[in-house]
C-alpha cells in the first residue's frame, strides 16, 4: 500500500484523531465569585460588561476574550488573569468538585 493510500485510509484518520489532544483554556469565574461571595450578576454590574458576554466566557462558549475585558474581571474580583483563566490539556472541561456546604432537600 502507498503512503498516499495509508493517509487517506479510514482508519489512519480515526487513530490521528484520538491521539491529538489540544489544549483547552478553562475559566474559573464561579470559583472567583464564590471566594469574593458576589453573584454573577453583580460581576456584570461592577464591570459593565455585558451578561450575555460574561456568561459566554463563564460556560466556555467564548470565542476569544478583549484585554479590557480581562482587565475589567481581575480588577472586579481582585485577581490576575492567571486566577480568571486556566490553562488544561483535557478534551473536557474539569468536572466542578460539589460544594461543602450545599443544602440538601
């Protein structure tokens, strides 16, 4: 079989897709609000930011983030861009460890 005809194989494809693991970037804003014990709302109305793009940045749905954004976050909740943002390796976002101090109903 030639290399042409390996690379275009099926199963070549399938083996280089499970292999390559990008890096993803992580945001921490819940972890953020709760250590400043501030809502989510509350970021939106000290920053001026809007709720729709906070929310995009919080759920990972963002595309990309403007400095003056970031800037505007780390000065709300008294952080670095190191805290708001986290740096992975995983496909998947990490699970969120349950709250110690959560009401059971």
């Amino acid at each position: 079989m030639s290399i042409t005809g390996y690379i275009v194989s099926r199963q070549y494809i399938l083996d280089v897709v499970k292999e390559v693991r990008k890096p993803m970037i992580v945001p921490r804003i819940d972890r953020l609000l709760a250590r400043e014990k501030r809502t989510f709302y509350w970021l939106a109305k000290a920053t001026g930011v809007s709720h729709t793009t906070l929310w995009r940045l919080k759920k990972g749905k963002a595309v990309g983030i403007n400095f003056e954004t970031l800037e505007k976050i780390c000065r709300a909740l008294k952080c670095q861009p190191t805290d708001v943002l986290f740096l992975t390796s995983e496909k998947a976002p990490p699970k969120r460890q349950p709250s110690k101090n959560r009401r059971k109903w």
